[in-house]
C-alpha cells in the first residue's frame, strides 16, 4: 500500500470532520481509551502541553513548539486540520510524520481498527501518540480537535494547559453559549495542572475558576495584566512587540489577532519556566521569529505575493474574522492602497450573518466554494451576502476566483482569500502558490 493509498483509505473508512461536518463526529472516550490501552498508552511516554480554544489554537502551538524545539527538547506537535496533506497534522521539530509510518501504522493493525471503527480525529490522535513515542520526542504540543471535555486528545496529563479564548463555533456540539462552550473547553483542564486562559469574560471566567477548584489547579488569566506594552508592525508583516520580559519582540506572525495569542505564549512560556523547563530568551525568540520555517505553519495573514499584494487566512468564525475584516480595512486605508479584491467562501456550519455583517464593504467580492460537503454553493453566498452589503459574481472553484481577481488587480490592489480553512488550503494547492 502506497501513502496515498492509505490516506484515500483513512478518509474514506474514517470520514473527516473537515470534510462531512457533524456525520463524522463522535463524543465521548470509549474509543479512545480502547486504542490506548491496545497501544500500550503511547502518550504516557513522552511530556505535553495541551491546547484547546474557539481561535488561535494554531498559531499558539506552532509558536509554543518552535519555541520548545529552539530550547533544544525533541518537539511533537499535533494539530488540525490539515490545509494541504496529512501529513501536516503530525510533526517532529517540524518535520511532517514518515510516510512508512503511517502507512506501517493503517496497515498492520487494521483488523483492529475495522472491528473499533474509530472515527478519522481518533485514530488518527491515537497515530500521532505512538509517533511521538516511537520518535522518542521529550515533549508534544497537543491541539484539541473539537472542545475538549470530550475531544479524544483529552487522556493525557499535560505539564501545562492553556485556553487561548472562548467564541461562538460549533454550537451544535458545544453548547449555545459562552459559559457552556468555556465548560467543554475547560474539560482539559487536570487536577494540580496550572492552566493559562489568554482571554476571558464575565460569562466565561467564572466557568474556568469553578473548574479550577475542583481539579485544585491554579488558573492564570493573562489578560488581567498583559505582557504586551505596544505593539507595530514592519513593512514586512511582521509584529513588533514591546514587552516586559522580551524589549522588541519580533514574531513572524502579523494578523491583528496575534497580539492576544502572543500575550498567551508569553504566559504559557513563562509557566513552563516555572515549572522546571529551561527556554532561554534566545528560544522564545528564535520560536517568535521563525515560527512558520521551524514549524510548517501556513494560512495566518500570510502574504503570497506582492504587485498585486495576495493574502490568506484561515480564519473562519466571527471571532476570528473581526480582527481580519480589521485588518484589511486599515490595510486599504493605506496611503497609495488600490481597490481591495475579497475571495470568499464559507461552510454551512459557521455563523454566516455574523460573519458577513462585519467584512468590509467597500470591496468588489469574489464568491466561491470549496471542495467538501460542508461547503455553501457560492451562488447561496452571493445572495446572503447581498444582504449585507456584499457585492460581487460567482465563481465556480477558488483557483478560478483566484486567478481572475489576480488578472482583474491593479499592481497596489490588495486580494484577501478566506472564509473558510477550506478555501485556503485550495489556494495553497494551486501550482503557483504550492510550496
């Protein structure tokens, strides 16, 4: 069995959660627990840190692990999903999972796997595990799929916890409101483990420190005294920020967005710390600056091109998509800034009016689809959009949008492809943008 193989296998016994939405989503740890002990509970032989939140799980993982490997520590690093291949999902100091592993690991106990019938985010967390023990990794940043309470990432006992914020996302399974979505993602929170929270509010707060007292954790909340004095950004994209421990911090990650994110970094480094961890200030700089080379990070207000100036970004809720609609507003605002040009597509399970009340409208828009179940047909979108002050045509695929915004831009235009995780990784697929 080739790799391909095996991955079109995964997928089609497995089916994503990134692909069909809800059919593929299964609550609870049975599973788990029974690929676990069948494994020799792989988790328990290396250290973690375990990170769950409605946006910037990513970006803070990535960062936490680029700063862990410049430490010198043999760094794991789960995330998802995935924008181009599988293998993203499961790094070791930044290096994507063997191929031979993973086909060795579907392969061999797939008599095993047939009889369970685990879900895609299960079997595949349970891969990363053995990987990650077989490497023989000192520590592995773990990102929790969906909440937390019941995400099948939940078994380990992690040196650390961080919560980086609580929005509205994936209500269905989640809960309807801030305080029940903050209970499933303050379920990763474990008895004696410190937990840093990057953001928080008075509906949420309360749920986080009653979980604290019945674990006898201790909770740190890093927005009551932000380590963040000011913060710019270069004419790169890059973010400077002044803090109280690191003067002129250079992170590579420039969405407006990053700022709390870091703030959060910057807490869960200084835990680590105190807990033991040796991460010199040249780590937390070297992991700050170089996050997406050391780690494989894409997809995060990353410029593609300039002359036409092309940006993408995953976010894909109205939390995440406040701070980009932000961004691309000031960005246009720029002296010597042309028209801006939006690509956009969206899923069906996010919160669209929201989502469109808030982006620009000064635009001319670009409506698309993705290619998964999940995706709203872009003729739906355009209509939605309409609504809101949206306008623009249909486009049948993202490369096709894309590439006539591209042909369509003045040199000074600014083109913004998101919406949807879906629709940036299609971006990043195209031959001219594919690494």
């Amino acid at each position: 069995m080739t790799y391909e193989e095996a991955i079109e296998k995964l997928c089609v016994k497995t089916p994503m959660f990134q692909q069909v939405g809800s059919d593929a989503y299964k609550p609870g740890l049975v599973n788990t627990l029974h690929l676990d002990e069948y494994y020799g509970h792989p988790y328990r032989k290396f250290r973690s840190v375990h990170i769950a939140g409605t946006n910037g799980k990513g970006s803070t993982a990535h960062t936490l692990a680029a700063i862990l490997q410049a430490a010198g520590y043999r760094t794991g690093l789960y995330t998802s999903p995935h924008l181009t291949d599988f293998s993203e999902r499961i790094r070791v100091n930044g290096i994507p999972i063997n191929s031979d592993f993973v086909v060795n690991f579907l392969e061999k106990d797939s008599a095993f796997h047939d009889s369970l019938q685990p879900s895609f985010f299960e079997l595949t967390t349970q891969m990363a595990f053995c990987y990650f023990a077989w490497c023989g990794v000192d520590v592995a940043v773990i990102e929790t799929g969906l909440g937390g309470r019941l995400d099948c990432t939940n078994i380990i006992y992690p040196d650390l916890t961080v919560i980086t914020n609580i929005g509205f996302d994936h209500t269905q399974f989640l809960g309807d409101t801030l305080a029940e979505i903050a209970a499933e993602k303050a379920g990763i929170i474990k008895p004696g483990v410190t937990a840093v929270i990057g953001e928080d509010c008075a509906e949420t707060r309360p749920v986080f420190e009653k979980r604290a007292r019945e674990c006898f954790s201790r909770t740190v909340f890093a927005q009551d005294n932000c380590k963040i004095l000011s913060s710019s950004q270069t004419d790169d994209g890059k973010m400077i920020y002044e803090t109280l421990d690191y003067p002129a911090l250079v992170s590579e990650l420039g969405g407006l967005c990053q700022q709390n994110n870091a703030n959060t970094i910057l807490y869960a480094v200084s835990e680590l710390q105190r807990s033991g961890w040796q991460l010199p200030e040249s780590a937390v700089r070297k992991g700050f600056a170089e996050v997406c080379e050391m780690t494989g990070l894409r997809g995060r207000w990353q410029t593609l091109r300039m002359n036409p100036r092309i940006i993408c970004d995953t976010g894909h809720n109205s939390h995440g998509l406040k701070y980009v609609a932000d961004q691309l507003e000031r960005l246009a605002a720029k002296p010597g800034s042309g028209r801006l040009r939006i690509v956009f597509g969206m899923v069906s399970d996010k919160d669209v009016d929201k989502v469109l009340e808030i982006m620009p409208k000064d635009a001319e828009w670009y409506f698309t689809q993705a290619s998964v179940k999940r995706a709203i047909p872009a003729e739906s979108l355009r209509k939605m959009a309409a609504g809101f002050g949206c306008n623009g045509r249909v486009f049948g695929s993202v490369a096709e949008a894309v590439r006539t915004a591209k042909s369509e831009a003045a040199s000074d235009d600014i083109i913004y492809v998101g919406g949807s995780t879906f629709v940036v990784a299609e971006l990043l697929s195209m031959p001219e943008f594919r690494e």
